[in-house]
C-alpha cells in the first residue's frame, strides 16, 4: 500500500458536522404536546413556504444518516490506522481492541454518570444496577444516543477482520471481504434480523465494511480528478447524501444503503481527491476544534436538550403564548443546548477522553511483552 496514511482534518470537521446534525435531529423532534413536535409533526395547518421549509430542515438534519457517515468513517479511520503497520499478529490485534475499548469507554462512564446525577437531582433517582449496565453498553436506556456505540464496540471484530483479508490486496481474500459487506447488505433487508442483538439496529452493520474498503483503496481515480471535478463530484454526492430520505423514503432499506454509499464516496473523494475548495469551511480552526469534540458532543447534546424534551408545554407556551415562529424556537433551543453541550464536551475530550487515550497507551505498553510472550510459546 502506498497510499498516505496522515491524519486528515478535513474528516475530523466532518465527523463534528454530523455530530452537530444529530443534535439538530433531536430538537427538531422535541414534542410540543402529545401527537406534536417542535418541527417534524407540528400539528397545525401551514403555508407553502413553512412546510417546504419545515420538511427540508427534517431532511437535511436527520440524524441517522450522520450516524451511518460515522459507521462508514470508523471503518476508515480504524483499517487505515491498522494499515500503518500491515503485519497481523497478536499484539497488534491486542492493541487494537485494548486502543478502542479506552477511546470509547472512559467518556461513556462519565456521561453516564452526568446522566444519572442530573435524574437524581430532578428527582428520579437511577437504580445502580441500571447505571451500570449503561456505563458497559448492556442498555441505553439512559442516553438512548448510545445505540450506536453498541454498534461500535460490535465492529471491532469485523473491522478487524475485514483489515486481515483487504490489507494484502490479494484476490481470493479480497473477494471474500466483498462477500462479507454484500452479505451483511442483503441482511440489511431482512427485519428479522434487525434486532437480532436487542437495541443495537444490526441494518447498519454493513457501513464500517465500506469505510474499510474505503481505506485500502489506492486513490489513484480521485488523485487524477482537477479541483474542479472533485468539485462537482463532491457537490453530487452531497446532493445524494441530503436527499435519499425524502426520494427514496425516510424508513427504506434502499435509502440507508444510499447514505451509506455516499458517505463512503465523499470519504474517499477527501482522503485521495484534491484539495477542494467547496470544503474549504472545513479547514476552518471552529471547525476542527468542533471535529476534536465531536465524540463528546454527542454523547452529551441530548442532555442538553432533555429539559426542553421534558416540558413539551414550555414550547408550546414560547409558540403559542409567546408567537414566536417555530423555526427561530428551534433555533434557539439548538444554539443554547450546542454551547451548553459543548461546554460539557470540552471538559470530557480534556479531563476524560484524553487522559483514557493516554491510560490505554500505558496499558497496551504493559500487555505487549506477554502477548508477544505468549504467541512465541
């Protein structure tokens, strides 16, 4: 493999992007009353121009479609990390799954602590048993967000696996990596097996395979592309991106597959294209101090937003009590609880996510000699 294998900024914007789209998602679903929300089932009559309004900011920021862009650039980001050293063995698979488990775990322990701190002291108090099985990813009930850490942590075997057939190119081994992700597609259509695993939806299971073909791709078709077409090519499947739910329907297999497949080409056209000046916001320090807190956000945004979540007639006052329009209501529930997240999260990424990045470090330094130790004997 001869491709670079550097850091990418421009793909650490936008993992911060998608983070702030699923925290959109959740305010435009904030109810207004019992059958109503904020913006998705407003509930009442509207002009032309407020219900085409209205259905393109749903379209646009909804978040399961950031949340397959997180799947697809996992795959990537984690083979490609694997790829800096293409020698399998069982220290590196040890490192591997000891790096992952001390990126994730540290900062879920402490949101859901927040959480169960917060409940406590708006007066439901969280049985531990409950508590923990949050903190290890058994439930979600508390942040229901961390379905798709659940979804994480089941990637990292076949993440893994798919890095040992792909990081040789060779042709057999290959082969039957195409035939895992088009297996785990077809699967994708069958609800039976949705949620064969409880909570975790296994539908989306396929998306870190294509972030993992992504990642051993030689690049060689985007790096011919001028600036211009990389452009256009960008511009395409951005418009495919935003667009497969209200075309194809927002609950369809086929428009989850879509996401998927343009979440996997707009990775690739960043990661191998030219330098595109259409994503030029992304180079932007807001912007990559965002991607660095992205995690964070996300594991925090929605209890920013429970107190709104929690009063749908505190909404439905600033509407109808107060006239405000919708859409500057949920402006401004979106700006609030984004500082406020934010806030949260620049706390975690400094006191928590770095510091498990770092203890892991330790760890995989004192596990290595008795790996290797122990795959000599």
């Amino acid at each position: 493999m001869s491709q670079d294998r550097s850091f990418i900024p421009r793909l650490e914007s936008m993992r911060g992007i998608a983070a702030l789209l699923v925290a959109a998602s959740h305010v435009a679903q904030a109810p207004t009353g019992a059958e109503t929300s904020l913006l998705t089932n407003p509930g009442v009559e509207l002009d032309a121009w407020s219900r085409f309004a209205y259905r393109a900011i749903v379209h646009g920021v909804d978040g399961l479609q950031a949340v397959i862009f997180f799947f697809v650039l996992s795959g990537f980001v984690l083979t490609r990390s694997l790829l800096k050293d293409a020698r399998p063995s069982a220290a590196q698979a040890t490192d591997f799954v000891v790096a992952r488990l001390f990126r994730l775990y540290p900062a879920i322990v402490f949101a859901i602590g927040l959480f169960a701190i917060a409940m406590a002291l708006t007066g439901t108090a969280v049985p531990l048993s409950i508590v923990l099985k949050n903190m290890a990813l058994i439930d979600t009930s508390l942040n229901g967000v961390m379905w798709s850490l659940q979804l994480e942590m089941l990637a990292i075997p076949l993440i893994y696996a798919m890095y040992l057939l792909l990081f040789r190119g060779a042709p057999l081994p290959t082969t039957m990596a195409a035939v895992i992700a088009i297996t785990l597609v077809v699967l994708s259509f069958d609800p039976s097996v949705h949620k064969m695993l409880g909570d975790p939806p296994l539908q989306f299971y396929y998306a870190f395979t294509f972030g993992c073909f992504c990642a051993v791709a030689s690049g060689r078709l985007a790096s011919r592309l001028s600036p211009r077409q990389a452009n256009l090519a960008l511009t395409l499947f951005i418009i495919l991106f935003f667009t497969a739910r209200p075309l194809i329907g927002h609950a369809s297999t086929w428009r989850f597959l879509v996401n998927s497949l343009c979440a996997w080409m707009l990775i690739y056209l960043v990661a191998y294209g030219p330098r595109a000046s259409l994503l030029d916001v992304l180079d932007h320090p807001a912007a990559h101090w965002l991607g660095k807190l992205s995690f964070s956000y996300y594991l925090f945004h929605f209890l920013t937003i429970t107190p709104i979540w929690n009063h749908p007639a505190f909404l439905a006052w600033t509407i109808d009590g107060l006239g405000l329009p919708r859409l500057l209501v949920a402006l401004l529930v979106f700006v609030v609880s984004t500082m406020a997240a934010l806030a949260l999260a620049y706390v975690c990424y400094r006191f928590v996510e770095l510091p498990g990045i770092r203890l892991g470090r330790a760890v995989r330094a004192l596990l290595a000699p008795r790996v290797r130790s122990a795959a000599a004997g």
